[in-house]
C-alpha cells in the first residue's frame, strides 16, 4: 500500500459538513425523549439539547401515536404516522434473528418510522441491529428505509 489512508471520519466531521449544509440531520423527538428512560436533566439530555441548537440539525414532528413519549405540541400533526409499520415491526421483531443481535427496542421504532414520515434517504445509526431491522423492514415489507453507520455515511462528504 502507498500513500496515507484517508482518516476516518468524526462526528465532529459529521456535524461540520451538516453545519455547511451538504447534510441535513433530523432528531425525532419521540426518539430522543425514550433514550432519556425519564432522565430529563442529565447529560444526555444536554448533549440533545446541545445538538438539536446546531446549524444543520432539525427537530422532525412527532409521530401521530399515543405513548408516554408524545406530548401536545404544535409539531404533533394528526394523521402523521405510517400506516402498517406498527405491524411490519411487529412482525420482523417476532422472527428476530439472533446472529443479528438483540432486537431493537421500542425507543428504536420512533426513528425509523419518524426517518420514513421525513422522507430521508438515510437513517444513520452506529447500532448494527438496527441497520439490520431497517434492511428486513425494506426487504419483507418494502418499507423504503436505509441504514448506514456513521462512518459508511460520512465518508460520502469528509
């Protein structure tokens, strides 16, 4: 091999090239608010806070379905959710397959269907389980959602 690698990407990389405006970066808020498991002010929830105040990072609307996790708020738009994917997980959740991992949790869900509402081409996420269930849910139940690490992504714009 001759010359230097290509040094792998941050996530300060990341979040340059979404502050240029190459990449827009959405957070759904249910997704975020499960993470937290009730610990409103800890460090995660400053590091969201943190990160939802950056150029180049938005705040999708909330998923039209009851859960301790939506709130009445001007972003909660009825209507707004997938129809069917409620059963599609449902269904690839119950014939999990264990050489994938353990199965995504119900936190998990939110960012996906909030990816399908939003029309991203790309939900990113380090967690190989759920790029596994992103590829079952595209290829069982043609729900038109990607996955790629952060690396894999973000070597596309450093």
């Amino acid at each position: 091999m001759t010359g230097r690698e290509p040094a792998t990407p941050t996530r300060a990389d990341f979040l340059d090239t979404a502050a240029r405006g190459d990449v827009e970066l959405a957070v759904p808020p249910q997704g975020s608010i499960a993470d937290l498991h009730g610990q409103y002010d800890g460090n995660l929830a400053a590091a969201i806070d943190a990160l939802l105040a950056r150029t180049g990072v938005v705040e999708l609307p909330q998923i039209a379905r009851l859960s301790d996790v939506t709130f009445p708020a001007e972003n909660l738009l009825p209507g707004h959710f997938v129809a069917g994917f409620d059963n599609a997980w449902n269904a690839v959740a119950a014939d999990w397959k264990t050489h994938q991992g353990a199965c995504p949790g119900a936190e998990d869900r939110w960012y996906v269907e909030s990816h399908l509402l939003a029309g991203n081409d790309v939900l990113v996420t380090d967690d190989r389980a759920l790029r596994a269930m992103c590829d079952r849910l595209r290829n069982e139940h043609s729900l038109m959602v990607a996955a790629q690490s952060l690396n894999e992504f973000a070597a596309r714009f450093v």
